[in-house]
C-alpha cells in the first residue's frame, strides 16, 4: 500500500519536470520568431556579408552595400610567355693545334679572359730545331742559286757570241729554275715551323670565361685528340632560345621581317625576378612540323652575368601596345558560364550586369577590358554576391566621403 508521503516527492519531481519542457518549447519557439534567429539567412544579416556595415550588407531601402571602381584608359602592353633556355654568344673547345707537351697554363679556372690571352704553351724545341733545320736548308740553296744565276749570265754572254751551244744554255736555265723551287720549297717549310712554333703558344680565341681544365701540365697532348685543354664561353652578350605557337607568326614575322626588334624580359623559373632586359631580332625560316612551334632567339647585353650558359628562363616578349586602352581593377571583372561580366553603376545607383571582352592584364590590379565598358564607367568591385541586374546600392565610397564631410 503507498501512502500519500510516499507519492508526494514523485509528484514534485514530475511537476518540475513538465515546466522545465515548457520553457524550453517557449524559448525555442521565440528563437525562432526572432528577427536574430534561426530564420534569418543562418544568423548574419539579410543580404551581405557577415559584419555590420561590410559590402553586400542591406542598408535602408533595400539597398546593398557596395564598393566601387572607375573604368579608365592606359597603354597596355601585349606579352607572349614562352620557356628559353640561355645560350652563349660563343662557346670553344680550345685544343692544341700542335702535337707536344703540355708546359705550362696561364689561366685559371673560371676566369674571365680577352680575345688573344694566352692560355697555355706547349713545348716548342721541337718546333725550334726544324725551324732552324730548314733555314739552314734555305741557306744553302740560295747559294746555289746565286752560283747558277751567275753561270746562267755568263752562258747568256757566250751563246750571243755564238761560242756556246744552245742545249748548255737550256740546260742552265733550268738548273736556274730548280734552284729557285728549291728555295721556294725551303721558306714554305720555314713558315710552316713558325707555324707550329706560334701554335705551341695557345691563346684564347675569343672573349669570355673559362670553364674547368681538362688537362694538367705535364701531359702529352695531340692535335688529333678531340679532348680539349679547356671550354670558352661568351656570355656578354647572351642568347636566349625559345619557341612559340605558329599561331603567333603573323604578329612575329610584321616586325622582325621589317628590321624591327621585339622588347623582351628574362624572368627566373618561379617567374618572380628579372634577370635581364633584351630584344628579340631572329626568328628561324620554318615551322617544327612535330610540335607546331617556331623558334625564335632573343639577345641580351648581361653585363652583370645573371644569364648562365643552359639555364632554364621565362622569356616575357612584348608583341603589342594597346595605346589608350580601357582598364578597370581587377576585382570588377566577374567570370560565369556565360563569359566574363561587371556590374555597371548607374546615375540612380542600380546596376547593371553587362558582358565584356577581357584583354591582356596591365598588372596586378588592374584589366584591359576591349569591348563592354566605357572610360569613366563606375564598377562594383566588392559586394558582387548578391547582386542582380537592377538592383540599387549604396556605394561605401561615396558615404565614407558624405560622413566625413557631415563631421568636419
């Protein structure tokens, strides 16, 4: 049997329990209706960004909160982005001309040296004793020479007498002639051992540096070796060879067949920083049938050599010049399925969605626009979300600048 003490703490508990539940009802109900609540586009304001104030935001009227930028004119370069690789103005394999011992080198690697320097010698005694070996030779055959002219006068004397007969004189005339061969044959082989004796002095043939040596003193070196004593390269100025699209020919082939130059710029590989400024002047005479592409090599001055022989660059080359062109900022220009659009401000501050022509980018915030917008045209540029065509703003500039007025 439960007594009436027993059921009254039950009885309690239950009561606080039921308008525990109905308070939490009527709260959530009020949570509800509330303008703050769940009901109102996820808790932020309707119609912008979350933020009092900030741009898409619903001031009074229906109006939303805008930002806003004006359509004007610039020149606008037109740029062609192509990968080149940086080759030198020049580049020789020094080898010996000369068969020898390597004696000395005079250069040090990596060093930068000047057309003519020398570089090297090679062992020139050899040389040196032939050179004197054919003087010596040339020597003697002058004598003879002069001992056959002189016989040859004497002759010439007698058959005019008619005391000698006509067979000894052909016979000296000819001695004459051998002799004179002879010592023709003699100074041709001395200037072959100047030759070789002039070659044992090695010299650079061009301006440039250096690379690693290939060989050390010492050593036995052959003219017939294809292994070199060292490599030069030029690099002031450089080259840079790239290849661009044959769709691009037209434009190319107008001004570098017109003895006109194309500006270029050098970028690294992450395409951050400029290596060096050139032109463009050449273009190759056909088309790479298995890639569509055309080369082209542009030149740079790289007095401070930031332009290494093989290096990978981004080669930026100028094609156009917009002159006068019509830019906007960056930020007004909106992309769809439809194509590129802005959105218009007009004099009763609606907007209006118009489709425009995008062109090449002047820099980071700014936008060539070819066809669409005027110069002097307003433009949204923050608060685009929710807006449609026709729908009335307040731009913040514009009541940033009436504020300050007001307060001042």
């Amino acid at each position: 049997m439960i007594t009436n003490a027993s059921r009254s703490p039950r009885s309690r508990w239950l009561k606080w329990l039921l308008l525990l539940i109905v308070v939490l009802i009527i709260a959530a109900v009020a949570w509800r209706l509330l303008p703050f609540g769940k009901g109102s586009s996820g808790g932020m304001p309707p119609g912008g960004h979350a933020g009092r104030g900030g741009p898409g935001m619903m001031m009074g009227g229906g109006a939303t909160l805008v930002h806003s930028g004006v359509a004007s004119t610039a020149d606008v370069p037109v740029y062609l982005n192509a990968l080149g690789t940086v080759i030198p103005s020049a580049s020789v394999t020094v080898t010996s001309r000369v068969d020898g011992q390597l004696e000395k080198v005079y250069f040090t690697e990596g060093q930068k040296v000047e057309a003519g320097q020398l570089l090297a010698q090679i062992d020139p005694r050899s040389y040196q004793a032939t050179l004197n070996q054919y003087q010596g030779a040339l020597n003697e055959n002058q004598a003879l020479l002069k001992s056959a002219e002189l016989t040859l006068a004497r002759y010439r004397k007698l058959a005019a007498q008619d005391s000698l007969s006509r067979q000894d004189l052909d016979t000296q005339i000819a001695t004459v002639g051998q002799y004179r061969g002879a010592v023709a044959t003699d100074q041709a082989q001395i200037d072959s051992a100047k030759l070789s004796i002039e070659y044992a002095r090695i010299t650079a043939p061009v301006s440039g540096r250096v690379g690693l040596r290939q060989v050390d003193p010492g050593n036995m070196v052959q003219s017939s070796s294809s292994t070199g004593l060292v490599t030069l390269t030029q690099m002031q100025p450089a080259a840079v060879t790239f290849s661009v699209p044959q769709s691009n020919i037209p434009t190319l082939v107008k001004a570098l067949h017109n003895n006109q130059s194309l500006p270029a710029t050098a970028f690294d590989e992450d395409n951050t920083s400029t290596l060096a400024n050139g032109e463009v002047k050449f273009i190759s005479n056909q088309i790479d049938t298995s890639t569509g592409t055309v080369e082209l090599k542009a030149t740079f001055p790289n007095q401070d050599e930031a332009l290494f022989a093989n290096q990978f660059v981004n080669l930026r080359l100028q094609t156009n010049l917009l002159k006068g062109a019509t830019v906007i900022p960056t930020q007004a220009l909106q992309m769809s399925s439809d194509g590129s659009f802005v959105f218009v401000i007009n004099k009763d501050n609606t907007v209006t969605r118009k489709a425009v022509t995008a062109g090449p980018a002047l820099d980071d915030d700014r936008q060539a626009i070819l066809k669409g917008v005027e110069p002097g045209d307003r433009l949204v540029t923050e608060g685009i979300d929710r807006l449609t065509n026709g729908s009335k703003v307040s731009v913040a500039d514009e009541t940033q600048t009436t504020a300050t007025a007001e307060a001042k």
